[in-house]
C-alpha cells in the first residue's frame, strides 16, 4: 500500500539493493556474500511494504543483476508538428498516453535507441537532432515506488524522414498513436512522460541552441 512514506523507503530500498549488489560483486568473503545477500532480501522486503508485489519475486528480479549497480537508461522521442501539436502513443499496460520510448539496449548509441524506440512504438521513421534533457525519474517522474530501479531518463527532439502515417502496436507495446495540442493532452502516463517535459521538448524543438536541461 502507497503510503506518504512510500518515496522514502523507496529511496532507502533501491540504495540497500545497489549496496548488496556491489557487496556482491566484488567481496571474496563468504561470510560477506550472506550479509549482503540478506541486505538483498531486506530491500525486496521495503519495496513489498509499498507496493502489491510479493518480497520474493522482488528479490528473484534483484538477483537477476549482476556487476556494478548502476542507474538503468530509458530514452523518448519529441517528435511536434507544424501545429505544435506533440505525438503520443497509448501504452497498453496502463492505457495512458506517453512520448514513444522505453529501455536503451545494450551497444545501443542513445539516440538511435530512442529513434528505434519511435519506429517500433510509433511506427514512424525519424532522426534524432538534439538532446532536449536528462532527467533523474525518481525526482521528475514519481518513480517511487513503482519499480527497483534507479532511472535516468533521456529525452531527444525528432525529425521526421518520410510522410508516412504513425502507426501503433508495431510492438505489442502501444495500442494508439496521436497528434496532441499541449492545451489539451490527454491522461498521461507520468511516470514515463509529464506534462512539463512534453512542454521543455516544445521549447527545445523550437530552439535547437536552448541548452539541454539535466540534473
């Protein structure tokens, strides 16, 4: 259950499990291993406290980790037409609208992540220009407590390469594709993209020299 001290004990688990992971990681005691294999269980069991998931299967996902903790990358697309109007996808899990995007891949670049992202999402061929922002989720996106993760989140301005119409669901992933005017946006998935961001690519679409924001 969702409590007012849910963003801090978020905070308190995910440290607790990139310390286990990196006690883990690099000690050669036994003895050491178990602790922070306890560490591990100790912050499934928070992240349980605040959300409807069983400890367990939190901490089957935390295993799953190996090397050094470090924050993962998730990337978006802003892609603005002529009218100002802002392309959003209708994510299926949660049925509500967000910039195209999700994970970055490894040996991905950045940028042609968040353009494979749009492709696959949005079903549109685009380029990347410009790096809009980088943005620490748990402080911008109310993270907390919706996953074990520590997440920074990449935003980049897009260009279109074809006239082609967008298409949804290319992945499974999205289940609608639209053209929004800011003033009337409809019911956004937050935690992936907010209303401010959408209004910072606006700027940054409209001045390639605007300097990129960041924390």
């Amino acid at each position: 259950m969702v409590t007012p001290l849910a963003p801090t004990l978020h905070r308190m688990a995910i440290e607790l499990a990139a310390m286990a992971q990196n006690g883990l990681t690099y000690s050669t005691d036994h003895y050491d291993a178990d602790r922070y294999t306890r560490m591990r269980a100790l912050s499934a069991e928070l992240m349980g406290l605040i959300t409807d998931a069983e400890p367990a299967a939190v901490e089957a996902v935390l295993a799953l980790e190996a090397g050094h903790a470090t924050p993962k990358v998730d990337v978006r697309g802003a892609l603005f037409d002529d009218e100002d109007r802002v392309l959003l996808v209708r994510e299926a899990r949660d049925g509500r609208w967000t910039l195209p995007g999700g994970w970055a891949d490894a040996l991905d670049r950045p940028s042609h992540a968040a353009e494979r992202e749009f492709a696959e999402e949005a079903g549109l061929a685009v380029r990347a220009t410009k790096l809009a922002a980088v943005y620490d989720g748990s402080v911008h996106n109310g993270h907390s407590p919706a996953g074990p993760w520590h997440i920074y989140k990449l935003f980049f301005v897009m260009e279109r390469l074809d006239d082609a119409a967008p298409v949804a669901g290319l992945d499974g992933e999205t289940s609608d594709v639209a053209f929004f005017a800011l003033d009337a946006l409809p019911e956004l998935s937050t935690a992936r993209t907010t209303a401010h961001q959408l209004r910072r690519a606006l700027v940054h679409t409209r001045d390639q020299a605007e300097p990129a924001d960041f924390d």
